[in-house]
C-alpha cells in the first residue's frame, strides 16, 4: 500500500472492487500528493449501473477533499478498472489547473 497522509473511504456494491484497485488508486493519489499538503481525504464509490442486463456497466466516482475547493468526478464504463481509471484521470486533471490556477495570482480576480 502507498504511504499517504490521509484517508481513503471506499463504498462498493460489487466485489470487483479488489484490493489490487485499491493499491493502484492509493499509488495514484500519492503521486498526486507528492510535496503537496492541500488534499485531506478520499473518498472512491463504485454502483453497478445496469442491474442484471448485460454488458454491465459501472459507475465510479471519486471525490478529493482538498483545500480550498473539493473536486469530483463520476464515470460510467464497462468495467471497474476503466471507469475508476477514468475517474481518476478526470480527478486528477481537475486537480493539476486548481493548482496552476492559484500559483497565478495575478490572475485572480
């Protein structure tokens, strides 16, 4: 498991979630938090999206407590893999300009 400052809540309704997901977001969001101390928690949900029909879909979303403004993001894909990938992709994006955008204080209104 990464080493990580803060805590990660996951919520699933499907076991696909493995401990091996886990370990690749957890390895994800530490390299994201690298020398920086504005995220304070996780939190990762992932829904089966189309019930009993098939192919099935999953939704995952993925919020980032962070400081000052919280940011999230839900995908919908086929697998969990992909869709939390997707999710964090996003997350991470979001993120990444939060930042630029306060190191540009002229910028600011």
């Amino acid at each position: 498991m990464a080493d990580l400052s803060f805590d990660i809540e996951y919520h699933s309704d499907t076991p696909e979630l493995t401990d091996d997901l886990k370990d690749k977001t957890e390895q994800r969001l530490a390299k994201l938090t690298k020398r920086h101390k504005d995220v304070t928690g996780a939190s990762i949900g992932i829904q089966t999206a189309s019930g009993d029909t098939h192919p099935r879909a999953y939704r995952a979303r993925v919020v980032l407590y962070l400081r000052p403004d919280n940011v999230a993001s839900i995908r919908k894909e086929e697998s969990v893999a992909q869709a939390l990938g997707d999710a964090l992709d996003a997350v991470e994006r979001q993120v990444r300009e939060q930042r630029d955008k306060l190191r540009e204080t002229w910028k600011r209104p």
